[in-house]
C-alpha cells in the first residue's frame, strides 16, 4: 500500500465518519424538529407571501412553540412571532438566568399580526 493510497483512504474514512456523528445533530435536539418542517428542507421561496413559506413558516411556528412550551413551560401566541422569531427566543431562554423574567427576553421582538 502507498502513501497516497493510505492517505485516500483516512481521508475517505474522516468524511464518512463526519457523515454518521454530525449528520443527526443537525435535526434537532432529541430528533425534535416535525416531518412537516423537514418536509420543506432546501426549498427557496419567492417571498413571504408564497403559500409554500407560509406553510413551512406555520410548522415551523407550530414546532418551535412545542418544545418552548415542553422545555420552558411558556405559550406563546403562534400569530405574535415568526418561527424564525420563536428559534431566536428559543435560544435566548436557554441563555437566561433563572432570576431574569421571560417577559423581558420578549419585548426586543417584533409583533407580526
């Protein structure tokens, strides 16, 4: 076996090996993200206004406010935020303190009617 052979095949092995541990972290924690927003995965959209987005944005809504409310224990109004707002106040409820109060984290958000 010859140096270039041994080097393609590590080089094969670290790309597959990266394939199998980091391929499921990117759907969630515990698996958690719906089919139904999987079922959109690498489509584009025209505009906000495209009833494909307005679908992908209503499971994603719908996704996020679940586990808001399993992991956090807060409902929130799925006509008040975005998904893409409820992902941001996801992240920043596992940054705050205990003492911080939720409504506080919430009043930098826009409200979308």
């Amino acid at each position: 076996m010859t140096v270039k052979n041994f080097v393609s095949i590590i080089s094969i092995l670290v790309i597959v090996s990266w394939f199998v541990f980091m391929a499921p972290s990117s759907q969630g924690k515990d698996g958690q993200l719906s089919s139904e927003v999987l079922s959109h995965a690498g489509r584009s959209y025209r505009s906000v206004e495209d009833p494909a987005y307005i679908s992908y944005d209503e499971a994603l809504r719908t996704s996020v406010a679940e586990r808001i409310k399993k992991e956090f224990g807060v409902v929130l109004d799925l006509k008040t935020y975005s998904g893409f707002d409820l992902l941001e106040i996801e992240a920043l409820f596992k940054c705050k303190k205990a003492a911080e109060r939720v409504e506080d984290f919430l009043k930098g958000f826009p409200k979308h009617r």
